[in-house]
C-alpha cells in the first residue's frame, strides 16, 4: 500500500512526539529553577535540596500532565483546550510542591515569596513553549506538511458537515480524501472538494489503492453494525479508524450510562443540575462572579465614560432574551453600535464590518468585553459565568422551529461564555448548521457539567480574548 510523505511525524512517531513533549516539560521547569536560583543567590548545601526540590517538580509535573491528557495528540483540538487543562494541572502540582516545601522545611533556601514566583516562572515557561509548538505545527499544517488523509465513511449531513469544519481548519492537519456512502447514487459525487468512491463494500480495494491514514465513520445509529467489518478491514491495512455517531439524531440529553436496579441504563434526559451541583454552581456564580466584578470595576468605568464620550447614546445596551426554564430577562451589553431603529418583529444580527459599529464599540467586540455588564446578570441571579449563550427572543423562535433540542438548552441558566465559544462557534451565523453545531456543543457542556469544566471553561475564554479566528 503507498505510504504518503504527509505521514511524517503522524501515528508512527505518535511515542516520540510524547516523549519530545516530556523532554521540553522537563527543560521548562529546568530553565525556570536556573532563572530562580540565579536571581535567589541559592548556593553551598542549599543547592542539593534545591536541585531535589526542582526534581520532584519535574516528577510530578509530568505525573499531573498525563493525568490530565495532556501528552496525548491535540491535533485538531484548540490549544485553549491545552492551556486550560494546563493551567488546573499545574495548581496542583503547585499544591504539592508547597506541602513537600514546608514538610521538608526548606524555607532556608529561599523566601515564600521566591517561592512562589519559582512556581509562576515556570508556568509560565512552559505555556510560552507549549504554545511555541503547537502554533508552529499550526503554521506547518496550514501549508500541507504534517497532515494526514482521511476516508469518511458516510456522506451525509455528518459526513458533510465533518470534511467541511476540516476545510475550514487546516491548521488541523486532517485532509479530506475521499468519502464512502452506501447509496449507489452518491457514487461519483464530489462533495466538498472530494470524491465518493464507492460503498462500504468497496473498502478494501480502496484502502489497498489509495494513501489513506485513517478511516472516519459517520453513519447514523441505526447502520453501526457495519462497525465491525470495517474495523477487521482497516486492521489488515494498519488504518485508524474513528466513530463520529449522531448522538444527536435520538435527541438525547444526558446519554451517560449508569446502574439502576442492577441493570444497565442510559439516561436520557435526566438533569445534572439539581441538588447539590445547582448549590455547587450557585457558589461558583457568586463568588468569582463578585470577585471578578470588583477586579473590573475601574476597566467598566474606564470603558462607560469613552462610550460616552465618543457617541450619542445610552452606555448599555438591553436586550430581552430568554433564560433559566424559558423564562425572559433583561441583558446588559455595553453599546457597541450606533442608534438605529429596526422594523417591528425584526432582528438584524451583527455582521463583520458592519457599519453601525461605531469605533469603540468594534473594539469592544472584538475582545469581548461589551459582554462585562453581564457581571450584574451573574450577581442578579438571571445568568450564570459559563453555560449557554442567550439568543435574542425573536432568533429562538426561528430557531427553536428548525433545531431539534434547542430549547433544551433553557434547562441551565445562560452563560457570559460557553463550551460553543471557546471552541470558535461566536459571531454571525450565515447558515442553519452553523448554529446547529453551537446547539450541539451547549448540550454537550449541560451534559458533562462539573465545577473543573466550567473552570476551563473560564480559563481558555481569556486566551480566545487574544486569539480566537471568530472574534471581530
């Protein structure tokens, strides 16, 4: 079977990137623990229970990492995911470190405050290098090296809907080669730039021609019995192969498998936030609601006066939208645009370079802090930090008419931001699927709720800040 060139550092050196990985960990944390002890004038004896301390910072660097999925391949993921699971990663080893500190008594070597900033230095180094890797593989990506081929089994919505988010990320490093549909009359077609081989039938004359490096299923529920041959296929010609199921298409809620009775279940539609989660995500609203509301007071107030300044017009802008069990509230935003009237029952959304933005207010969108007098909403009770972005009234009622599950999303109040924006779904929405795929990620978050989600939530919005492909 030919081998394409594009497999460079794919599945065969998946342990050496690991290992690659590893290495430049360790020489992160090394590189902070000189810059450190450099700047502490650490030497003599002290140097000993500073190298040993800076060993098992290295130790249980690398433990917590592998805990946390972070030397597995991020290869499609954003590296908001990565700095995220980082950032919590290195919390606790920061919390070990400083109980094996005072177990040890080495608070001879150097002050808490030096201490301290050992800790900040080298998180910070090995963001810096993280991020140094995983935007060259970008770059690297985006011009065709490092990618691999990808066969998608399926060449329906899903199947569509999958080869075109990869066309519009090539920094992936995934290419689209062909697909398979097991309708003859798709035979020939080419969607998206590529072709329909065949059916499912035709597999292994496929893969035994064509430089493929994995397999993409993308078929409803109802044909996964078809798994099976094809993995026995794909295992004869060394092909990964991955299961992308509608999940969707039974329009369930909460599909996590649990016990009751004994006996296996799926629950369907079952609510996670009850009880003592809904008080958990009470407390999480409150206070970092507050203490983020204080922290930005002066950037509000700097903000409010050059709004006013600078255009005739209220400072905010309210909206009425739908939140917590469909029930309607009042949204603050600051003003963004200039004042205009539109018909009656009609909403025009915000476009890229839309000329009502007035100039601050482009700005202000653009880093996304039009959405800080939402605090209030948190402290109100109406919104909450993290969970589903609130659509204006009349949008939900087109959308609840052609999205199925979409007003399952009420279910949880609304969120400044969400699983959808940190993941690039934001901005204006040109077609249905596009807000289809939002809907699916706010029932994904709803689904899989906890308190460390939504603190990576947080984290990885205040990178897209600076970096996210959709803010304008």
């Amino acid at each position: 079977m030919p081998t394409p060139a594009t497999r460079f550092l794919t599945r065969e050196h998946a342990g050496l990137i690991e290992l690659a990985h590893r290495a430049l960990d360790a020489v992160a944390c090394l590189v902070a623990s000189v810059m450190v002890g450099a700047l502490a004038g650490i030497s003599g004896q002290d140097r000993q229970d500073w190298a040993l301390l800076v060993l098992i910072q290295i130790f249980v660097s690398m433990l917590l990492f592998q805990q946390h999925d972070l030397y597995k391949s991020w290869r499609g993921r954003p590296y908001s995911d990565q700095f995220s699971r980082l950032v919590l990663a290195w919390l606790i080893v920061s919390a070990i470190l400083w109980v094996i500190w005072q177990a040890l008594d080495l608070g001879s070597i150097m002050t808490q405050l030096t201490f301290f900033t050992w800790l900040a230095i080298s998180l910070v180094v090995i963001v810096a290098q993280r991020a140094m890797l995983h935007f060259g593989i970008r770059h690297f990506r985006r011009r065709g090296l490092n990618s691999k081929r990808v066969l998608i089994y399926g060449a329906g919505s899903l199947g569509r809907s999958i080869a075109n988010q990869i066309r519009r990320s090539p920094e992936s490093g995934f290419e689209v080669a062909a697909f398979l549909d097991d309708k003859q009359e798709m035979k020939g077609l080419r969607l998206d730039g590529a072709e329909v081989l065949g059916a499912g039938a035709d597999l292994e004359e496929i893969l035994s021609t064509h430089a493929i490096d994995e397999l993409w299923i993308a078929l409803p529920l109802s044909a996964t019995e078809k798994v099976s041959d094809v993995l026995e296929i794909s295992n004869r010609h060394v092909v990964s192969v991955r299961l992308f199921p509608d999940l969707y298409g039974l329009t369930l809620l909460n599909h996590s498998v649990s016990e009751l009775l004994g006996f296996p279940i799926i629950d369907l539609n079952v609510d996670r936030m009850q009880g003592f989660n809904r008080l958990i995500k009470e407390i999480e609203d409150k206070v970092l609601g507050l203490v983020i509301f204080i922290s930005a007071l002066p950037l509000i107030g700097m903000i409010a006066l050059i709004i006013r300044l600078s255009s005739a017009g209220p400072i905010l802008f309210k909206q009425r939208r739908r939140g917590w069990d469909g029930k309607p509230f009042t949204i603050y935003k600051f003003r963004t645009m200039q004042l205009h009237t539109e018909p009656p029952g009609q909403l025009t959304q915000a476009r890229v370079n839309d000329h009502r933005f007035t100039a601050i207010g482009r700005w202000l969108r653009r880093t996304s802090l039009d959405e800080l007098p939402q605090l209030y909403n948190v402290l109100q009770g109406r919104m909450s930090l993290v969970g589903p972005r609130p659509h204006a009234i009349e949008h939900d009622n087109f959308y609840e008419k052609h999205i199925e599950g979409y007003l399952r999303r009420h279910r949880v109040k609304p969120g400044i931001t969400g699983w959808a924006q940190i993941n690039d779904l934001r901005g204006e929405v040109q077609e249905l699927e596009e807000m289809s795929r939002r809907v699916k990620h706010d029932l994904y978050y709803i689904e899989h709720w906890s308190l460390w989600f939504d603190v990576r939530i947080i984290l990885a919005t205040v990178l897209k800040i600076f970096f996210s492909k959709k803010a304008w």
